[in-house]
C-alpha cells in the first residue's frame, strides 16, 4: 500500500489549526492554498502548511490523524514547536 502525509494548516503563528492526511502533499497543500478546498481551512485561511509527517503506509498516516484530532491544542502545538519552532511556512520545501 502507498504511503501517506500528516499535515497541519495555520493561518498564522500559534493560530488555527487543521490537521489533515493526504497520499500527494505538495498537491493537496497547494489546493488549500488556492482556497480551492471547501469547508474549514478555506473559511479560515489556513494557507500555511507548519508540520509534517510520512508514513510508509497510508493507513498509518489515516490513524496517525484520527489520534492527532483527539489531542488538545497544547499537544499539537507542542508537537509543531519542536521540528518548526518559529511556524515558517514548509510548502517551498516541497516544490
């Protein structure tokens, strides 16, 4: 099975947050940020892709997110601050 992305949105620093799972992360980053993806991260602007993470298989990626939205902000926030302490915008590393 192909392999998948955990992701996180932002619209600023220490701002909202989206936490999401794709197979084509520098498609799906790309689709937020042309507000081309209906719902939560278009009606915030969540635009900014601040984490992320690989997993060889998609499944693992799928449960990987479903934990992830169960944790508290502080959690997550926690987990961004230790790869991307100042919260840049990694999209230019993935083109």
């Amino acid at each position: 099975m192909a392999g998948g992305w955990v992701y996180f949105m932002t619209n600023r620093p220490d701002g909202t947050l989206y936490v999401g799972v794709t197979s084509d992360l520098a498609r799906r980053v790309q689709e937020h940020r042309e507000g081309n993806v209906e719902g939560f991260t278009k009606k915030h602007a969540l635009k900014t892709l601040v984490y992320t993470e690989f997993h060889d298989d998609i499944r693992a990626a799928l449960q990987r997110e479903k934990n992830i939205k169960h944790w508290s902000r502080a959690w997550k926030a926690r987990l961004i601050h230790k790869d991307n302490p100042d919260w840049l915008d990694l999209y230019d590393q993935l083109i």
